[in-house]
C-alpha cells in the first residue's frame, strides 16, 4: 500500500467519525435548536455585557490612577524647584484586587 492509499483512507474515516459524531449529537440533543439558539443568544449577550461593565471600571480605575500621577508629579516638581506650596503625599498600597473591585 502507498502513501496516498492509507492517507486517503485515514481521512475518509475521520470525515465518516466526524459525520457520524454530528449525527448523535443532532439525536440526543436536550431542547431543540430554536432554544438552544435563544439560550447562546442569552448567554453571550451576558457575557458582553459583563465585558463592557468590566472595561468600564478599568478605564475609570486607570483615569483615577493617571490623575493621582498626574498630582504626585506636580507636587514632587513643586519640592524640587523649591516652590513646596504643596507637600508631597506618601504613597498608597493598593492592591491590585482592591483596584478593581
């Protein structure tokens, strides 16, 4: 037997498997397609939506982290140049799951 021959034969029962597998799958299914649809509808609709809650607290947790830079550099530039109107604050711990919660 050549190569091609058992090539050939190898993926004609992968293709059968796979046909086969799809078959049973169609057979057993618990609820009927319509359903099935409504319900991956459902579930990635949640999922988007926890997505955009999830963006939206990083991007509003990174705005309040620019701005507290923004504020350290000031006043970290201010003590240098000698105009310490403003004292510089200590740093706060934060830990990272705090920052997102």
């Amino acid at each position: 037997m050549n190569e091609r021959t058992t090539y050939s034969k190898s993926l004609f029962y992968f293709l059968a498997g796979g046909l086969a597998g799809a078959g049973v799958a169609l057979l057993v299914a618990p609820q009927t397609g319509k359903l099935t649809r409504s319900m991956m509808q459902r579930r990635l609709r949640e999922t988007a939506d926890s997505a955009r809650h999830l963006r939206d607290r990083v991007v509003s947790r990174g705005e309040e982290i620019g701005e507290e830079a923004a504020h350290r550099v000031t006043d970290a530039a201010s003590a240098l140049a000698g105009r310490g109107s403003r004292k510089v604050r200590p740093r706060e711990e934060v830990s990272v799951s705090a920052a997102f919660a």
